[in-house]
C-alpha cells in the first residue's frame, strides 16, 4: 500500500484522527487552522493517507515574514502520528517542502507535542536532516493534573491551601457560571485588565471572538464565569480536544482578590473537563526550571496546590530551505530573544523560556 500525500479537506476525518494519537494538541485540531488567518497567516493541512485512511497529519502555519515577501512555516504541537516512524513523518516534510517552494518560505520549526528526551522522536527528526534550534516560540513545559479520579480523590491530592481557598469562595458567595456570547465584552474587558497588570500581550478583540465561536461550536470550549456580589471578578476559557483539556486564558479582577475566586474557577474548570471525558486537564505554561527567578514561578505555584506534574515537552527542530536567509533570519529571532533577556535581567526581572 503507498504512501501518498495530500492537502486535507475534511474537518471531520481530521479531528477524528489527531485526536487519536498520543499526546494529542488542540493545536492540530482543524479549528485551531481556521484562526490562522485572525494571527496574520494561513493554514495549510497536509494529510498522509495509505488506502485514503490518515495515517499521519500535519498542520502547518505560513507565515509572513515581515518586510521581505518570504515566509516561515511553523508546526505547532505536530505532526500528529501514531508512531515517529521516518516513513510517515518523511513524507509530511516532502510535502512542506513543497509547500514552502510555493510560498518562498525561507525554512520550517516544528515543535512536536513529545515529552522531551524521546528517543524514537529525537532519532527520526535528525535522520531527516532537522536539529534542535532555540528559543522555542511557545512554553516548552506545561503542568498537567490527571483527573480520572472522582473529585474526592482529586481534592485529596491537593495542597490544603489550594482545598481550602476553594472551599473559602464558595463560603464567600463567589459564584461560577458557563458565559455565552452575551458576555463576551465584559470577559475582554477583564481580560485587558488582567494583561496590564502581569505584563502580558493580548490579541485584538475579534481574534479571541473568532477562536471562541470557532471551538464552541465544534462543542468544545466553554467560558466560565466567576461573579462576586454580582460584579465579574474572574474567568477561564477552556478548550478540550481528545482526552485532554486546556485552561486557555485567565482573567482576574484587581479588587476582590480575598475572595480566591479563581481557586473555584480552576475547581470548576476541572470539573467541567470531567464531565466532557477528559483524563487530563492541562494548565498550560510553567517555567522549564521550577525556580523563584524563572517567569511564571508564581503561577506555577499556584497551579502545583492543585496536584499533578510538569511535562516538558521537545525542543523545537529545524530545517533550512534557504539556508543563508533561514540562518539570518534564526540569528535575528535568537538575538532579539537574548536582548530581552538581558533587559529583563537588568531590570531585576524574572528571566523567560520562550520567544
């Protein structure tokens, strides 16, 4: 039986097969292509087919590069693939390969959604004439909770301080609802508020629009809601995709921090990930090295009191299709990387993992 390769066209084999390998991302999902063009590129899909049966898939983001007419394409948390074989994964880069020739793409990163140190991974990416390049363009580790077991034993699992923040909310009157459209402009609100007090970038409007329709109407997303006296105090949108589930984004309010609303949200989030069938709930970002001079080591702390653990995941791998622009283009991602981190150090600022 050969092994062909193709651009995929329907949403739904799509889904049904990167939902099924291990370590399935949202990233891959056909939902998350459709955004591609909110985030300044396109998304192209390329699926490799035996008998016109998926056995491998790869989603790839074409991105300009700005002010040369060129691209860079980018695969996030993929390829998706029962087995690193390097016949599969082989033919899915010949097939970017075609596809950066047709967009003038200066070269491909690709960040395998694969704990890091796998070997049959590692061995079949090298093979294949890629290596590891820095820095990632996203958080290369996560902290994931494992929440086949009933909510006693899940809240038996956590710090007591997590347990009884939960429970103090509640006490408090703090309430959680899922939001519909209708609520969309206060969470945004919320959301900006959040951004300038922790320093963090924040899409346009309508990009956060476009990916909460997108995902709540394949049925998997939800906004919850933390309201306090009747004000919105805090709120996390979740996103579930295989057997897994991710807290998206967080909003928190600057007033009415004592009431630890976003211990219940979280409690909550965890709750409605049950319900759907999830075994994990992935709170996504945590520093690489769990240490007080990291970036997001306060987050990482308060994700830890609800149990679970760090998954880091592979080193984001390259491959040149112009070698002497990628390699400009790589030193001039890498050294504006490096000036931030010197900035942020001069500044007495906690350091960062991710470009």
């Amino acid at each position: 039986m050969t092994l062909t390769v193709r651009g995929w066209d329907d949403p739904v084999t799509w889904n049904d097969f990167t939902a099924s390998v291990p370590m399935a991302h949202f990233q891959q999902s056909w939902q998350w292509g459709e955004l591609a063009p909110e985030l300044g590129g396109q998304a192209v899909r390329l699926g490799a087919a035996r008998d016109g049966e998926l056995t491998g898939a790869m989603q790839i983001f074409v991105n300009p590069v700005a002010h040369t007419g060129s691209t860079m394409l980018y695969v996030p948390r993929g390829p998706a693939v029962h087995q690193p074989d390097v016949v599969t994964i082989g033919a899915l880069l010949r097939g970017a390969r075609d596809v950066g020739a047709d967009t003038g793409a200066l070269g491909l990163r690709l960040e395998p959604s694969a704990p890091a140190g796998n070997a049959c991974w590692e061995r079949s990416l090298r093979t294949l004439g890629l290596y590891p390049t820095f820095p990632p363009s996203q958080p290369r580790s996560s902290w994931v909770l494992d929440i086949s077991p009933d909510e006693d034993a899940l809240l038996a699992g956590m710090k007591s301080k997590t347990r009884y923040n939960i429970r103090l909310a509640a006490r408090k009157g703090v309430t959680v609802t899922e939001g519909t459209d209708a609520d969309f402009d206060e969470f945004y609100a919320l959301l900006r508020e959040t951004a300038e007090r922790d320093d963090f970038f924040v899409h346009r409007e309508d990009v956060y629009r476009r990916m909460f329709a997108l995902f709540r109407e394949a049925g998997m997303f939800a906004l919850l809601l933390a309201r306090y006296q009747g004000r919105l105090i805090a709120a996390v949108t979740l996103v579930r995709f295989g057997p897994t589930c991710w807290y998206l984004h967080g909003a928190s309010s600057n007033v009415d921090r004592n009431v630890m609303a976003p211990y219940l949200l979280q409690w909550e989030g965890i709750r409605w990930a049950k319900g759907q069938g999830c075994r994990e709930y992935d709170f996504r970002a945590v520093p690489d090295l769990l240490r007080p001079d990291q970036d997001m080591y306060g987050v990482y702390r308060f994700k830890e009191g609800f149990g679970g653990h760090q998954l880091t995941t592979m080193h984001t791998y390259a491959q040149a299709y112009r070698p002497g622009l990628f390699g400009l283009w790589q030193l001039f991602f890498s050294g504006r990387f490096a000036l931030g981190q010197w900035q942020r150090r001069r500044h007495c600022l906690p350091v960062r993992q991710f470009a």
